[in-house]
C-alpha cells in the first residue's frame, strides 16, 4: 500500500471515488444524508461560500461532492442535460432504500422488481439529476442461468 492509498484509507475514502457535480452541493448532503443514510465525512466551503470539497459515506461506499462552477466546466446533469451514469449500491433491501429515497424527494425511474438476473432492483433520480440504483441480490446465477431468464423474461433477449 503505497501512501496514497494509506492516507485514503485512514478518511475511508476507496481508492475509486465518485466525484459528484450538484448545483447546491450543501443541499445534495443533505439530501443524500435523509435519503441514503449517507454520513459526512468532510464539508469546506470554498471562498463564494459553495462547497469546495464534500465527503460521504453511504452503505460502506463513499462519494465527493462539488458544487458546479460553470466558469470551470464543472456541471452537473441538470448543466448538461442529464447523465449516462448510475451509482449502484447493493443493500439489504431494495424496496425500503428505494422508498426512502423517494420519501426524501427522488423520483422513481424503474420501480423496484425481481430481475432476470437475480437481483431485486430499482432506480431513481435525486433532484440534481443523479441517478441511483438499488440491489439486493436474491439467487446467484451462472451466466448461462442469466442468458435463460433473459431470454424468457424479453421474449428476445438483450440486444446489445
């Protein structure tokens, strides 16, 4: 463990973090705090007051937090028109993460359901435009078990 890695450790920060772009960073902790039982683990403030640098914990996994600056490209899915990206978080129950989240103001985007793959799995929106995904494993199959229930479960199978 090289001392990058041990300074990383010690803030229980992984080693690959997601770096999270909110206009109103301050908020999105907030929310993500009710939402997710997300813990704070760092919050500076930049000199406009923004937050310059936010730390997260959520389900053993962490996060950082900026606040957008569009004067230096930094733009959440709001600036941009959305985002191709999910934050995936495995729990012990979907449903229950799923229903808090909303409760706390997300919008659902795939209600929570027993998946072809094994999992029961949801997703939803947080109000700057992030998207999260809820699993809890149920069986674990082979890939050829998947393949199967694939097929069954689209008629035709994955496209891609």
């Amino acid at each position: 463990m090289n001392e990058a890695h041990r300074k990383a450790a010690e803030m229980g920060v992984s080693t690959l973090t997601p770096h999270l772009v909110c206009k109103g960073a301050a908020d999105a902790m907030d929310f993500y705090a009710k939402a997710l039982d997300a813990k704070e683990l760092a919050r500076m403030k930049g000199p406009n007051g923004g937050i310059m640098h936010g730390c997260m914990q959520i389900n053993g996994g962490t996060i950082m937090l900026v606040d957008a600056n569009p004067e230096f490209g930094m733009l959440g899915p709001d600036g941009l028109g959305g985002t191709p990206v999910s934050l995936h978080l495995i729990v012990d129950d979907a449903d229950a993460w799923q229903k808090r989240a909303i409760e706390a103001g997300a919008t659902e985007t795939m209600p929570v359901e027993d998946m072809f793959w094994g999992d029961r799995y949801g997703m939803v929106k947080d109000p700057w435009g992030h998207n999260w995904a809820f699993a809890t494993p149920l069986k674990d199959l082979s890939e050829a078990e998947i393949l199967e229930a694939m097929k069954t479960a689209t008629n035709e199978g994955c496209q891609t």
